[in-house]
C-alpha cells in the first residue's frame, strides 16, 4: 500500500548546528597573489592604453579610467577578504558539507551514498602553500558535484581516505 506521509519541518535535523570548519588561511595568500596578478594585468591595460591611444577622447577620460579601475579592484579584494571566512567545510558520518559565499551564500550538501569518486589535486602554488584541492564526484553530472579549495594537503589525503573507503564499503 503506497503511503506519503507528512513531515514535519521542526523535527528536521538543522543543518545551522553542524560546527563547520574553516579552510586554511594559507589559502588566503593565493586569492591575494591571483588577486595582485588581476589588478595588476588590468591597471596595466589601462596605463598602457595612456601611451598606445593617442585620441584626445582616451587621454581625457584616462583618470576616470584608471579612477574606475581601481575602485573595482579594491571592492573586489574588500569582498574576496570578506568571502574568504565564510569558506567551510564539515565531514559527517553520512555526507560532506560545503558552504561559501558572501553576497549570495551557498551551502552544498554531498551524500556519501552518491559519490562515484574523489580527486585530490594541487597547483604550483597550492604545492608552495602545502594546500590541497578535494573534487568530490557524483553519479550523472559531468565535471565535479563539490570542490573544496585550501584544505592541508595532509588533511585533504585524510578526507580523501576516508570518503574513499566509506565510498567502497557502500558498493
């Protein structure tokens, strides 16, 4: 006999009394560097727009340019310094939680029981900071459900570990 029944929303369990954990703060360092390399790559542009464009019309609107450029660049970096706290994680018996964002929040909830597999990775940089890259992989989507960036590398290969095995005891 089909039965639907109704639940009752209280008596959920929250999600607000996980204790997440933030990622390392090594990880800031390398928002800064790719931050600096932007605004510098674009402020370079601007500047060198100054000498190469030799309109009238470039050379007047060159301090509103660069005057626009910057105020991006600096409430671009306020919001990624800002952001950057808001980045945690949290491994549970039955899934892995994710939550990030600052303007508009995110959290990504993973069940164990759908994970097809787990890549560790790491960058140049990341490998300078001793930092690591979880993608974890579900079943039916293409590319990865759950990226957590800026985890210790021993901590990642611990995560990795123990979803994995978790991953292999299901099937």
């Amino acid at each position: 006999m089909f039965e639907n029944q109704q639940i009752e929303v209280d008596l959920l369990p929250k999600i607000d009394a996980v204790q997440l954990k933030p990622i390392s703060e090594h990880y800031l360092k390398i928002i800064i560097l790719n931050k600096l390399l932007l605004y510098t790559f674009l402020i370079g542009v601007v500047v060198a727009g100054k000498f190469m464009v030799q309109k009238e019309s470039y050379q007047a609107i060159f301090p509103f340019a660069l005057g626009f450029v910057l105020f991006f660049c600096i409430i671009n970096f306020v919001l990624a310094l800002l952001a950057f706290k808001k980045r945690k994680y949290a491994i549970r018996e039955q899934d892995v939680i994710y939550a990030k964002g600052l303007l508009v929040n995110s959290i990504t909830t993973v069940p164990i029981s759908r994970i097809q597999h787990i890549e560790e990775s790491r960058s140049w940089l990341a490998r300078k900071f001793n930092l690591s890259t979880l993608k974890i992989f579900t079943a039916g989507e293409s590319g990865s459900d759950l990226s957590i960036d800026g985890l210790p590398h021993e901590e990642a290969k611990k995560i990795n570990d123990y979803l994995s095995e978790k991953v292999n005891e299901d099937n």
